[in-house]
C-alpha cells in the first residue's frame, strides 16, 4: 500500500525525511480492525517525529499521521480515536499509552490497523475530510477548554497562536459554547479570520488584553508564556498542549505562586470526548476549519504547510 512515511530524522529539516511510497500492509491482529483511510489530518506531532522528537532510529521506518477517517471492514463510516494503550482495549492492560505514529504505524497511508475500539461512528453529516480533523486538534482543544481549564458559558479565555489547529479549533468550540474568547496572532490575516470565527478580540502576542481571562490555551511556548501568565486573573488556569516555541525560560513560578494559578496539561482525550464532539458539531452546525487538502502522494506538501506555520486550521491528505 502507499504510505508517507519518516525514512530518517532531521532535526534541521524534518520535511526531507519524510518520504511516500509502498508500505506493507498492516498485519491482522486479534481485537484490531483495518481501515481504508479516506482522508487524515496532519498534526505538528508529525513535525516533530520527523525531527527526532518522540521517534528513534531504531523505530524507522515509521508511517505518521495521529487522525483517520475512513471505512470499517463492516462497511461503516468511523473516526479513528489516535491513542492506544492506557485501558488495554486491544493491547494488554499494561500497554503504556501512545499515540498512533509513535508505537504502531500511523494514518498516512491507504489503511491503518488500530484496536477496534478505538473507531468511533462518524456522523453522515460530517464529510471525510472534517472528520478527520477531530480526532487530536479538535479533541484536544476541547479537553482544555471543557476539562483542563473547566470553562463554563459566560466565562473568558485568551488562545495563544490564532493559526493552528488546536488554537482554531479552541477559537471555534468555544465561541460557539458562549465564552468570550480572545486571541492572539503576528499575522493581521489570521487576526481577522479569527474573529470570522467567533473571537472577540485578536490581538498581537505580547499585547494587554482589557482584563485578565479565566483562563488561558497555551500550545505556543516560549514565545507566550509571558504574556499567558500576565493575562490570566488570580486563580486562574493555564491549560496547555504543546510548546512550539519551545519550553518556556524563565516558568515565572513566583507569578505561579503568588497568584494561585493552576497549570493544567493535556493530552488528546477520550472517545467519548470524540464522539461528544462530533455530537456537538452536528447539532450546532459548527465544522472545523480547512486550510487546504494534499492528495497522499503530495503528503511532503502537506507536510512542509504545517512546518511554515502559514496555515489557519487544519491540513488535510486524501486518500
């Protein structure tokens, strides 16, 4: 089968190291299901694998890609929840948890082998390419808004990084569940798409927001770490995802402390989360935004999109 896949590491240019061509196909296993992939979404997860980041030699070659939707053997239409392990479904009770990509071959291919569990009916009324956006941006921007952070309608956030997928996705999920969302970009462009989205303020990193938010996404890093702590109010939460930037320097623990704030990380979250979340897309009409759509012998373009750091919303590879 094709696949895009990492065939070496590079720190310097992860993009050389990814390459697309036949791939075995994935081998049946007990409790494990094989899906044909109809459309995957890329992650900067995938960025980072190819830098080294999470990946080893040893493990190479490696097929990427976190999120999947796509066709069960039964015929039905399913959503692929990326993580394994953790709950043993599939795996073993003792399985550590991972993401797909990492332990087991990932989504950029024209099928992919996970434990049947993880396949989560799609509604009809998504199509293939929004579905596939869900399963890690989506997923995870709504366990930080709703869980890591606990926001409630009425309530206040500021999103760091406007562009990306977690941070459109967080944009749009919680405006659409009545918070009042502020956001951040270097970009005019992504500023004013934001506010498209339902943000009520867009702003350059760095600048003061009118008063300080109940809480704040964080998937940047060094580059907003600053400007995330002195914009949340005492007591508030930081929840965070990622740090694309790198890890902050200096973590401003006095500020932590003194102000009670809460730093609360995320990973992914559950099925039942996907499946809540695709429930509230269709009942409210909201859908993720897509940047633009590769074929899957084009996964290097897909790639190289995200790297850049050009793209507001998801990219998304067909099968």
């Amino acid at each position: 089968m094709i696949a895009a896949y990492a065939a070496r590491l590079s720190p310097d240019d992860p993009v050389s190291a990814l390459e697309v061509g036949d791939r075995p196909e994935p081998e049946p296993r007990e409790h494990w299901s094989t899906v044909a992939v109809r459309a995957a979404s890329i992650n900067h997860h995938d960025v980072w694998s190819l830098k080294g980041v999470g990946l080893t030699e040893a493990q190479l070659p490696m097929i990427l890609g976190c999120d999947a939707a796509g066709i069960a053997p039964d015929g039905t239409e399913v959503v692929v929840h990326g993580v394994v392990g953790a709950d043993g479904h599939g795996v073993g009770p003792r399985e550590p948890r991972s993401i797909l990509s990492e332990r087991y071959p990932g989504t950029l291919a024209e099928r992919v082998a996970v434990p049947t569990a993880n396949l989560v009916p799609k509604p009809p009324e998504l199509s293939f390419e929004e579905a596939s956006c869900l399963p890690t941006a989506w997923l995870t921007a709504y366990r930080m808004l709703f869980h890591g952070a606990d926001l409630k309608p009425g309530q206040s956030v500021l999103v760091q990084g406007a562009g990306g997928g977690v941070a459109s996705a967080a944009i749009a999920l919680g405006a659409a569940a009545g918070l009042e969302v502020h956001t951040t970009s270097r970009s005019e462009a992504k500023r004013e798409a934001a506010l498209a989205l339902g943000a009520v303020g867009a702003v350059e990193p760095g600048t003061r927001l009118p008063t300080r938010v109940d809480a704040v996404i964080e998937t940047v890093g060094r580059a907003t770490w600053k400007h995330s702590i002195a914009s949340v109010r005492n007591g508030g939460t930081i929840a965070i995802a990622g740090h694309t930037t790198g890890d902050p320097e200096p973590a401003l623990l006095t500020r932590v402390f003194f102000h009670e704030l809460r730093i609360q990380g995320v990973t992914m979250g559950t099925r039942e989360d996907l499946a809540a979340i695709m429930s509230f897309l269709v009942r409210t009409g909201l859908r993720p935004t897509i940047d633009s759509t590769f074929a899957l012998a084009d996964a290097r373009d897909a790639i190289a999109r995200v790297a850049s750091g050009d793209q507001f919303g998801k990219v998304v590879v067909t099968v």
